[in-house]
C-alpha cells in the first residue's frame, strides 16, 4: 500500500472508532434501555497513565485493522457468489467462540497475582466503567495488544481449521467486537438472548469489574460457565446513591457534588474585575468608588 492509503486507512479506522463510540454511549437514550446501578466505584477523573494509554490503544487501532483486513484480504473469498450460510453465520459464530475462549484464559491469566500488578491492575481502577470504547481501550499496551491480536489469531483458526470464513463475516466480526466491547464499558443493561438463551449481558462484564474473579470473557459468558468462572449479576446487591452518575457531567454525585461545593468556597474567580476611582472631598476625606 502506498502512503496516502496508509493515511486514509488511518483516518477511516479512527473516525470508526469514534463513530462507534458514539453509538455505544447513546444506545441507552436511543433505545430507552435500562441503566445498571454503580456499585463500584467510578473513575471520575483520568490520570496521566490513562491519558497515555488510551492514546496508545488509539494510536495502534489502525495498524492492527490493517494487519487483520490484509490476512483476511489473502486468505478469505470475498466474491458476493461466494456467500453461503457456512462461511457466514456458521463462521460468524465459531469466531465469537474461538476469540473468547483465547480471551477468557488470558484474562485469566492477567489476574494471577505476580502478573496483576504489572499489567492488568490499572484497568480494574475503574470499577464502575461509562465511557464505552474510551474506558474499553483504558488497558495497558500489552493487554491491549494482546486482546487485538486475539481477533486476527481467532480469524486464521476457524478459517484453516473449523470453517471457511467470509471476507464479510471477518468485518462484521471486527465491527459487532468492538460495538458489544464498548456497550460492555458503559452503565447500558444490553441483553442479547435467542430461544430464552443468553448469548450476550453486558451486566456480566460490570460484575468483572467489581468482582476480578469472575466473568473473564468478553463477549460472551459461555466459557465462564465451562470453567466455573461465572457470576451472575445480582440486582439486590447494595446501591450507594452517591455514587451513581450525574447524567451532566458523566462524573459520580459525590465528586459532582465536591467541585460544587469548591466553586463556592472559592467565589473570588466568578467576581468581575474592578476600577478604582478616588474623590478628594474639600474636607480632606477621599470616598473610593468602584467602577466594573
């Protein structure tokens, strides 16, 4: 590829992650569905680590896309006659099962004690995530790049040794990954289920973030209930009204509340400034009078 298709892909990939992210942080206003109470506490303000980090995670989305879409391009059909139920549907799911099973062992694994520290304790600073892709990509660079990748490793199994995969599946792949990656990161309660079974609940991944030993997968439960990992939501666990999100500034209550309360005490930055002007009397007396 040339330069200038390096850059439109770049532009392309970031203004789809922005697009995606935007709809992730909306979906509960446009489909008027249920909020999850914050039962963990919530990450109301960014530090330079997560600065840092997201902006990694950013900056290396288009060339992980570009990795993937050319495996993909050499390896998958891409003509529309070549479209069946088995390269599509059939495949479509195999890739959710394959990525997560890779995913739910390696984060797992991020969470031995001796490799928590290092890795992945600082995306488990939020315990109550709201702001969907951001709060999603808030990783460490390793985990970041190691839960990307699991994308491209999962699309070269099922496609070599399950079943042939689309072209298209491996976008539409890519594409619902990233939507129910993010939806797992906000306060949405988004239920996935077909014939009564629960294929997706992004209540599961909050219960990750407030209970670390539990719930390891990412799109779906399903190898969490395999291994014994699983932990149902509970909507009788205990609510702090404080710490539920003020729906203006996207911060808790009770830092909401907090910089309220700072603004009062510190009224002299909202005070307009003053002119003096000093009157000398015959008497001798000078009156001050202030002129905004």
């Amino acid at each position: 590829m040339k330069a200038i298709d390096l850059l439109l892909l770049g532009i392309s990939v970031t203004a789809a992650f922005e697009g995606l992210d935007h709809i992730a942080k909306h979906w509960g206003v446009w489909w008027k569905s249920k909020q999850i109470p914050v039962r963990g506490k919530h990450l109301d303000y960014f530090t330079a680590h997560d600065v840092i980090y997201i902006g990694f995670s950013k900056a290396n989305t288009a060339p992980f896309t570009y990795f993937y879409l050319s495996f993909a391009a050499h390896r998958c059909p891409w003509k529309l006659t070549d479209v069946s139920a088995t390269n599509t549907l059939i495949a479509l799911i195999a890739l959710f099962i394959a990525f997560d099973f890779v995913y739910t062992l390696l984060h797992w694994a991020l969470h031995v004690p001796r490799i928590y520290g290092y890795i992945h304790k600082h995306h488990h600073h939020q315990k109550a995530p709201s702001r969907a892709a951001v709060d999603a990509i808030n990783v460490h660079p390793i985990e970041y790049i190691l839960g990307e990748y699991n994308h491209l490793l999962a699309l070269w199994f099922c496609h070599s040794f399950v079943v042939p995969v689309h072209g298209i599946t491996s976008v539409v792949f890519l594409g619902i990954g990233g939507m129910l990656a993010a939806l797992n990161h906000t306060r949405h309660d988004i239920v996935i289920s077909f014939m009564g079974v629960t294929i997706y609940d992004s209540k599961g991944h909050d219960v990750h973030h407030r209970i670390p030993q539990s719930n390891y997968g990412q799109y779906t439960m399903f190898w969490d209930k395999v291994f014994g990992t699983f932990r149902d939501y509970n909507p009788n666990d205990r609510v702090n009204p404080e710490a539920q999100l003020d729906p203006k500034t996207g911060k808790s209550i009770e830092a909401t509340k907090k910089e309220f309360s700072q603004r009062l005490i510190r009224p002299e930055e909202q005070w307009p400034t003053y002119k003096k002007e000093t009157t000398q009397f015959h008497n001798g007396f000078k009156v001050v009078k202030l002129k905004e």
